[in-house]
C-alpha cells in the first residue's frame, strides 16, 4: 500500500509538471495574479512591437505636386486655415465601429443509387457427369453484387452580429499614396473582467469626416477584434485538458 501510494503521487506530481510546461507562461502569470485584478497593459509603441512589421501595398506611380501661385487656398483642405484631420504619423482619429453582420443560408443535397449485378454460366463443360453436393456447390451463377448507395446532406447558417462602439486610433505609419496605417487599442476594467478591443487597418485621408473620425466600413484591411479577460473569460473556456484532446482525438 505504501509503495502504492509512493507511484500515486508520482504520477499526479508528473502530470502536473506536464500540465504546467504544456501551459507555459501563461499559466504562471494566471497563478501568481490570484485573488488580484487583471492588470491593464501599458501604453508601447506599436511600432516597437516584436511582432511588427510595416504595411507594403500596392503604390501609384509618383507624380508631381502642382501649386497655384497667389492663391491663399490650399487643395484638399477643408478648412480656411488649417486641416483638423489626421494627416501624418502619431496624429490620432476616432473610429466609430458599427457593425451589423446578418447571414441566413440553407443548403439541402440528396443522393441515391442502386445498382446490381449477376454474371454467370448456365452450364459447365462436364457439369452433366457430376451429381450429389458436388453439382450443387458449383451452381450456376458465377457472380451475383447488389450495392445500395445514398446521402443526404444538410447545412445551414444563421448568424447575427452587432457591434457599435468609438475608439480612438493613432497614425502609425503614412504609405507613398498618402493612405493612413492606423491603430487604436483600448481596455476596459469592470471588476475582474477587461474588456478589449483593437481596430487596425488602413484609411484614406478623404475617407476622414472633417470632425476627424471615419466609419469602421471604410477601413482597408480592417482588423477588428472585441474580447475579454478575466475570471469570467476563464470559466467560459474549456480547460486546457479539454482542448488538446478536442484537437488530438479522430473521433
């Protein structure tokens, strides 16, 4: 019993160490913040990321610039002054994020066959001189298949999504056709749950409403992403156990 004992704790001090390395890092950060906050992330350069890599589009030619002598106008401002729009890197612009996705489809495909096939020869050269079992067991027929086949197929989706919220985006980068790389984080602590959200993507200058803000739908490459983390996030997930087995098992 003793000795029994001894290999029980073995195995459950293996399988933790295992559980422990197979979450990584992740998991140490999630032990050592029990019972406290989720903590905001700071404020980085987005540049400065390890990640990071700058926006490569497809670019016009160049052409020249043209200036209108005596003219106290300037082209493409919409103020008499100066233009109060996001125009070059570190300016920053407020996207308002409206989405509502809707998508209804149905999809039905049934398929049958049957087949059947008898081949044989109705006498054999000598079958005459055989009697008894042996005349029986050699028959008649040589081949007789049947084979049934059918499917019926059956999908459908009904998705519903609405997202309408505001954030602010800071220029990071500015391509050759004057387009704006723009990205905008923001985190929202309710007790312990963080609410996240991160817009990114690419934006035309004439796009920009002359209050500086743009629609989320007018956004190149628009990256949108709205979650959460926190001890509410947590129980919503399956355990990581759960999950490696969903992905290994075949079945």
């Amino acid at each position: 019993m003793f000795r029994s004992s001894i290999k029980r704790l073995v195995l459950t001090g293996s399988l933790l160490v295992v559980v422990s390395v197979a979450s990584g890092c992740s998991s140490i950060d999630r032990l050592s913040q029990i019972g406290e906050q989720p903590r905001l992330t700071s404020i980085d350069n987005p540049t400065a990321a390890p990640g990071y890599k700058p926006v490569q589009m497809p670019m016009p030619k160049p052409e020249t610039a043209s200036y209108n002598a005596n003219s106290l106008w300037r082209n493409g401002s919409r103020a008499f002054f100066k233009d109060q729009r996001a125009h070059q890197v570190g300016d920053i612009l407020t996207v308002l994020v409206n989405i509502t996705d809707k998508a209804n489809i149905a999809n039905e495909t049934q398929r049958s066959r049957a087949a059947k096939e008898d081949a044989g020869v109705s006498d054999f050269i000598g079958k005459q001189l055989l009697s008894g079992n042996a005349s029986k067991a050699l028959g008649s027929r040589l081949l007789t298949a049947d084979s049934n086949s059918s499917n019926d197929g059956k999908g459908s989706v009904n998705r519903q999504e609405a997202l309408q919220t505001n954030v602010a985006a800071v220029v990071t980068q500015l391509l050759p056709n004057g387009n704006l790389v723009v990205e905008g984080k923001q985190e929202i602590r309710v007790n312990f749950e963080i609410r996240e959200l991160v817009v990114a993507g690419i934006v035309r200058p004439e796009d920009i409403q002359s209050d500086n803000t743009i629609d989320s739908a007018k956004i190149a490459q628009a990256r949108i992403a709205y979650g959460g983390r926190g001890q509410i996030t947590d129980v919503q997930q399956p355990r990581y156990g759960q999950q490696v087995m969903d992905i290994l098992l075949p079945f």
